[in-house]
C-alpha cells in the first residue's frame, strides 16, 4: 500500500478510536427522586416548559479524565457538569452557566444542599439587577428552583451555587451571574447522588474537558 494510503487507514483508525471515547446514552428521566412535595410545585409550574436540545438532556456518558468518583466537574466552554461515576462513566447534564465576565472557575467542596432553598439576594445582585425583596421564598417561581448545592473553599462559602431554575429555555447558554443553572429536574437527580464535601471544579472560560 503506498504511504499516502496507510496514512490515510491511520487516520481512520485513529478518527475511529476517537468517536469510541464520545459514546453516550440518554439517561431515562426517572420521577423515582421526586418528593411528594417535588411532584406538587412541579406539577404545574409558573414557566413555559422548554424544549431542550437532546444534547443538553442527562446523558451517561464515557469519561476520561482522572477526577475520582463523586467528583462535579463543570466545562463552563461546552456547557456541561459531570458527576462522576466508577468504571470511566459519568452523568453528563446540560447547564447554564456564567457570562464570561462573571464566570466562576476554580476547585471548591460542598459546603451544603438545600431543598427549595429561599433565595437572598447578594448586595452586587441588587446593585446590577434589583431592586429585589430581601429574601424570596422557596418555590418554582424562585431563581434558584428545587435544590442549591452552596460551593465552599475551606470554611468560607463563596456564594456561588449548582442550582435549579425558573428559566430552563436558557439551559446550554452563559448568561448567568455566575451559578450553574440546571433544570430542576436535574438537579435533584444531581443532589440525590452528591454527597457533602465532594470536590466541585469548575473549568475557566477557553478550557474544556
């Protein structure tokens, strides 16, 4: 076979072996998670339901990087968080996250979960987009949906949070302040798996897992 030809089968092979690293499946939507209390606000929620991209949908999906099981990491570029699973698997959720200005990045634990957390609104939020009350209520209607993961480094929380949302239409885009959104539906999928302390890292803009 001329060099040109064998080059050519290389590159095949190697395109080939490439595509076999980025199988996924699309994990089956499961209200086995729902509290009765979930399955009451989410009955009839106060936002349009959006139709979301499949590519944004829970996957479980191969993954190669060395993060340890139970490990969250977000690609802030492709708009995905993994949570990590043993045997090289992982679930792969679309999200929302920070535009680029205020994007969060950096390695932080779980400090703590909340169901329908309150939502208060911090001093830069109300300068930039309030006025807001001082505290809203948990509920659909409140920004921060059906579960909040709060992101700690060491003891200080650092008011960045993983989060439900009132908005999933914007699921695979950055216009945040800086929180990853998920779909409500989502993140409690994602709360019921985490365990508190588990290391979060969220890449910087222009990295990608």
């Amino acid at each position: 076979m001329p060099k040109s030809g064998v080059a050519l089968l290389l590159m095949g092979l190697l395109g080939f072996g490439l595509g076999g690293c980025m199988q996924s499946t699309l994990a089956p939507t499961s209200n086995a998670s729902l509290s009765p209390r979930d399955r009451q606000l989410l009955a009839r929620p106060p936002y349009a339901r959006a139709d979301i991209p499949e590519t944004y949908r829970r996957h479980i999906v191969d993954y190669m990087r060395k993060e340890q099981p139970g490990t969250i990491l977000v690609d802030t570029n492709a708009r995905y968080l993994y949570y990590v699973l043993p045997g090289g698997k992982a679930v792969r959720y679309g999200v929302t996250v920070g535009e680029e200005a205020l994007a969060w990045s950096g390695v932080a634990t779980v400090g703590r979960m909340a169901e329908w957390p309150d939502w208060i609104p911090t001093a830069e939020i109300q300068a930039r987009l309030g006025p807001y009350p001082k505290r809203i209520a948990g509920g659909p209607e409140n920004p921060l949906g059906a579960r909040a993961i709060y992101l700690y480094q060491g003891n200080k929380d650092t008011l960045y949070r993983i989060h439900g949302t009132n908005q999933p239409e914007y699921i695979g885009q950055a216009i945040s302040s800086g929180c990853i959104r998920m779909t409500n539906e989502d993140v409690i999928d994602l709360v019921n798996r985490v365990k508190p302390g588990a290391i979060v890292v969220v890449l910087p803009p222009g990295r990608s897992a």
